[in-house]
C-alpha cells in the first residue's frame, strides 16, 4: 500500500465499517438477484439479450449507469475541482453524443439486429470478414476500457477498504464473471438498474447536502469557490482547452461519437421489446445522465469550498487550499472526501461503497458485450458458419467470460500504474474510428461493400492505435523517447474521417459480383430498418 | 410482432426477400406513398436534429478553441453567468432526443400502424 492510501486509511479506519457493510448488502442483494435471474429459462436470447423484456425506462437507466462509471463520477468531479469550467467541457463532449445514438442507431439497431451491433454490420455484407472486424473492434474497446475500470477499482478498493491492490481487482473479477455467467442479461441489467439508483440517490442528496450550505443559492457557492480556489475567477471561464484547439476538437469528436461504437452500450438496445423503446430507452438515459452531470457540477464546486480549504484532508496543508494531487488518497477523491466534510462516517461510506458498485457494474456490461463478440461472432458465425445450437453457444460464451474475467483480472495487476482517464480516451477514440463508421454506413449507405467496410474497419483500429501510441502520453511520457512523433494526444480527428474515406474509397473501387449483390440487398434491408417487419420480437418470460 | 395480417405478409415477403432479390416486391414496398411519406419524413427530422446538435456542439468547441470571447465576454474577471452555457449544452441533448421522441411517437409510429391498417 502506498503512504497515501496508507494515511487515507488511517484517516478513514473508523468508518470503514459503515463503507464495508454497505458494499456486503449491495453485493448480496445483487447474487440474489443473480440466482433469480439464473432460475429464468437459459436460452441464448436470454443469455445476451434478457430475452427483449426490458421496459424503455429500465433500459434507460441501465445506459445511464452504463455510462455513469467511476470515472465519470470521481474523475469529473475532479476535473472541475482542479479547473472549474474546463472541467465542464469534458461533460459536454460526452452528453453531446446521445442524440446521434439515438436519431442515427437505436431504432434501425433494434429493426436489424438481434444479440448484437456485428448482426446489423454483417446482415447483407459478407458474414465472416465483417463479422471479424467489428468482434475484433468490439474486443480491443472493451479490453482497454475493462483495464481502466479494473484499475480504477483497485486502487479505490485498496483506499477505502485497506485491501491490497491484487487482492481488490481479483474480487472485482470474481464478482463480475459471477453475474454474467450465472445471471446473463437479466442480471447485469438489474445490477445496473439498482447502481444507477444508488448513485443518483447519493449524488442527489451530496448536492443537495452542499447546497443546504449555501442558502439553496448557487450563486453563492460559485462566489465561494472563486474567493477560496488559487486559480480565483479563472474557474469560471474556458482555460487550459484554449491552449490546443486541434487536441480539444479530436477529443470532441472521439467523446461525441465514441459513445456510437461502444459494443456494452449498443448491445442493450437489443434488450427492449421493439424499435419505440429503443429509442425512449435514449430519451430516459440522456436526462439521467445530463441529471447526474449537473449533480457532480455542483459537487465539484461543493469540494472546492469544503474539502479544499480543510486541513483534515490534505496530506500537507499549506494553509489555504489543497490541490487535488494533495489530497490524501490522491486526485480522484474530492468527491469522496465531500461526502465526509457534510455527512461524515454514514455517508462516506455509503458513497465509497456505491463508487465501487459502480465499477462492478460497468465491468460486468462490459464483459458480456466482449463474450458475445466471442462466441456469437467469432465461434458461432465464422468459426462454425451459424451451424451450432443455441445451447452449446450459451457454453461457449460462459467459458469466453471465465477467459475474459481471467484476462481482466492479468489485466488490472499488469498495467496498476496507467492512467485511468487515459485509457477511457483511448477506449473511445477506437470505437469512434473503427466501430462507428462501417456501423453507420452499413445502414445509411447502399454502396458499401464488404471490402470496403473490412479496409475502414481496420484502418480505423490501426491507425487510432497507432498514433496513440506515438503521441505525447506514450511516446514520451510512458516510452520515454525524448520528442513525440505524433504531437496529438487525441487521434479521432485523423483517424476517424480516415476511416470513413476508406470505407467510402474502396466500396467505390469494388466492382466485384459480390459487391453488387450487397448493394442489391440494401432496399430490403431498408425495408425492414424502415418499419421493424421481420424483427427479433421478445421472446416471453 | 402483432402487425396483423399486413405485418405477416409484409414479414413474409422480406423473408423470401433476403433468401433472392425480388425486385417488383422490393419496388411495391418502396412505392407505397405512406412508406414513403414515412421514411421521407424520419429521414429529414433524424438527419435536421444530427446537423443541429452536431453544430451546436462543434460551434461551442470551435468557440472555445478559436475565439474565446464569444463564450466569455469582454469582462475583465469572468464571473458565475458564464456556467449558463456549458448548463445549456448539458440540457440540449435532452430537449433534441425528448423532441424527437415526441415526434416519433405523435406521427411516425401512428402513420406506419396506418399502413398496417389499410393494407390488412
């Protein structure tokens, strides 16, 4: 344990019981409803897709707890707690991409599709090259976002609750592999319902708790903030963005349409009845989460006033305000400090424990969405070529989620040092530029071919991957080289038109029969993205 | 799906559909005016709310990035009023996703179950 977790631990070891008995409750209530779920008929539907039957406003929460990870939570409200208003550009960026999913992806996703995005990718263009990449696009998304959130975990595991780091992420591992085998769909659906409830209960009463503060008057507690921060009035205006416009724009972009191509979020548009739902599923996560946006705001700004100026949370006090790199625990804790400064042991540890739920519950979306790649794209349709029963898929995608449980856990131990906002850029960086474009253009542009869908895809991944790691934060920062190649930290604003120039060039190059064939099947796949006819229904349960 | 007999036959053509490539069948079903008029009208509301949020979202940034003082003003010390922005950014996405909702809901699902109706 490092001297920081070690004195945060010291600081906190009275209140860890309240921390540890909320996170048995939450772990008990959620195997129960594991078993439940796992007493539910075990078909495939069921396994990937908790059959079709989840309402529009429960699918709606799940999304919003899909996306409201940790890193969102304490990472955001740490960015507004270090710059203030720039900390808002990043909420901005990744609230921004909801209505393209929802006017662009959801319905014709739910009319096209059955388990998964590869399905719609793979319905008139050739099953095994596209089943390939967008399974191959799908992984290295999950992969890299499933490090970060593993990491994230153990550390924030080995804070609150004095485990060691390994034993954290091994727990996290168990716990997510559990749900997902035993419980599918259904169960991880249900995780993330109570978890997004949990944390939007929590958050709301911090921000309210911090606003009792201040006369229900915000007005005042911004005013507080500029008086007691170091940066003073320049918390209210747009900073350190201004200083490179190329990187803020790439990032925008891969914010704005990475959330297009995250395989764990695509997958649950399959889990409602029909296209209608879909699309309300949309209109319920973007207000939960722009809801829950304004909520950390208010937190951030919360702990500018109240942890900032507190000496009891600085590992040196320099007698006016602690940065949140001095903050005992580190950076990511003003919110988890805040929850001590207005409600002290109860309600930092209900806060500590609804932080981990939270990853718990990403990771498990995450690892179905990677096992569904697994078994339904690469075994059960290239491998086999769809000549495989339901119920020997099911296994398969059981043990693909012991492997990929396994994999996370190496993962998590392997890279404990990276940086966790980092690889959550990086995450949505690929399935903006490899994901997101041969998706949207096999259901809006009759001219793609297989060909041309396979050189985007790749390229895409590639050169997304590529030119991370010869920017800044690899190259020089982790690599240790002296200059970066590529001077970018962000690469979406390269690799993504890239991407979709390929798509659209060789489609345009393919004269083959097969080609002609794929466009030929486009009104009919028109048809049915169109009205639904023909559609996976739900199944009853 | 219970999209009556309509919907069965419709369901089946697009089976037989995907098996060979029926041009008249593909070409009836494209041709029938509340389809088109459909499809027409999703497809201008769908790509109109994109082309808005996408411009409201990189007008913000190019703002922020290129001309600062569109987004913070000619005063000396910025002050709290400029958070009504990134708020207004934050409330956007729902009020477009909540109105295309409203829309689709209102026309686009009544006018297909309408030509469920009269072909069945």
């Amino acid at each position: 344990m490092s001297n920081a977790a070690a004195s945060l631990h010291r600081a906190y070891a009275p209140n860890n019981a309240v921390a540890i008995g909320i996170f048995i409750a939450f772990v008990a209530l959620t195997i129960g409803i594991t078993v439940w779920a796992a007493r539910r008929k075990s078909s495939l539907g069921f396994f990937y897709t908790a059959g079709g039957g989840i309402t529009a406003l429960q699918n709606g929460l799940a999304i919003a707890g899909d996306y409201m990870s940790a890193s969102s939570f304490l990472g955001v409200s740490s960015l507004i707690y270090t710059f203030g208003y720039d900390g808002l550009l990043y909420v901005v960026g990744t609230i921004a991409g909801w209505p393209i999913v929802m006017f662009l992806l959801a319905e014709r996703l739910r009319n096209l599709g059955r388990y998964n995005a590869a399905d719609v990718v793979s319905y008139r263009l050739g099953r095994a090259p596209t089943r390939v990449v967008s399974a191959i696009g799908s992984l290295v998304v999950v992969s890299i976002y499933l490090v970060g959130q593993m990491v994230g975990a153990g550390q924030l595991i080995t804070l609150l609750f004095g485990l060691k780091y390994q034993v954290a992420v091994v727990l996290m591992g168990v716990l997510m592999t559990t749900y997902v085998i035993f419980g599918g769909m259904l169960a991880t659906t249900w995780v993330q319902i109570i978890k997004a409830v949990l944390l939007l209960g929590g958050a709301s009463f911090m921000a309210g708790a911090v606003l009792s503060q201040f006369g229900w008057n915000p007005l005042a507690l911004f005013a507080k903030a500029v008086e007691v921060h170091p940066k003073h009035a320049a918390i209210m205006a747009p900073g350190a963005f201004v200083s490179d416009p190329v990187n803020t724009i790439s990032l925008g972009l891969a914010l704005m349409f990475g959330t297009a191509g995250l395989p764990h979020i695509l997958m649950r548009f399959f889990t409602v009845k029909d296209a209608s739902a879909a699309r309300k599923s949309v209109f319920y996560a973007t207000g939960l989460i722009g809801y829950f946006y304004i909520l950390t705001f208010i937190i951030g700004f919360g702990a500018i006033v109240l942890v900032g100026t507190n000496p009891e949370y600085a590992t040196a006090w320099n007698g006016s305000f602690t940065t949140a790199a001095g903050l005992k625990g580190g950076g990511n804790m003003p919110a988890i400090h805040l929850a001590n400064a207005i409600g002290g042991a109860p309600l930092f540890g209900f806060i500590s424990a609804v932080a981990f739920a939270t990853i718990l519950a990403v990771v498990s979306g995450l690892t179905l969405s990677g096992a569904s790649a697994i078994s339904h794209d690469l075994y059960a349709s290239v491998l086999r070529r769809g000549k495989i029963s339901d119920g020997s898929e099911v296994r398969v995608s059981k043990i693909a989620t012991i492997c990929l449980g396994v994999l996370a856990i190496v993962l998590g131990v392997v890279f404990e040092k990276v940086n966790v906002a980092f690889m959550v850029g990086l995450a949505f960086a690929i399935a903006a530029s490899a994901n997101f474009p041969v998706l949207l253009l096999s259901m809006y542009w009759r001219g793609l071919t297989t060909k041309g869908a396979m050189v985007g895809g790749w390229l895409g991944l590639v050169v997304a991957f590529g030119l991370t790691v010869l920017s800044p934060s690899i190259w020089h920062d982790v690599l240790g080289n002296p200059v970066a190649i590529f001077k970018y930290n962000a690469p979406a604003l390269f690799s993504m038109p890239l991407a979709f120039v390929a798509c659209w060039v060789v489609s345009l190059l393919d004269r083959s029969a097969q080609g002609r064939a794929e466009a030929a099947r486009f009104e009919t796949q028109y048809i049915r993205a169109q009205t639904g006819i023909g559609a996976e229904g739900a199944s009853a349960h | 799906m219970s999209n009556g007999a309509f919907g069965r036959n419709l369901g089946a053509s697009v089976k037989r559909l995907e098996g060979r490539v029926d041009q008249a069948e593909v070409e009836r079903i494209c041709a029938d005016p509340v389809f088109e008029r459909v499809t027409k009208s999703r497809s201008v509301w769908r790509w109109s709310l994109t082309a808005a949020m996408l411009t409201i979202y990189f007008g913000y940034v190019l703002a922020i990035a290129y001309d600062p003082i569109l987004v913070i003003g000619r005063k000396a010390t910025p002050d709290a009023h400029l958070l009504i922005v990134p708020l207004l950014m934050i409330f956007a996405p729902v009020a477009l996703t909540g109105l295309y909702v409203f829309k689709a809901n209102a026309s686009f699902d009544g006018l297909a179950a309408s030509m469920v109706k009269r072909e069945s």
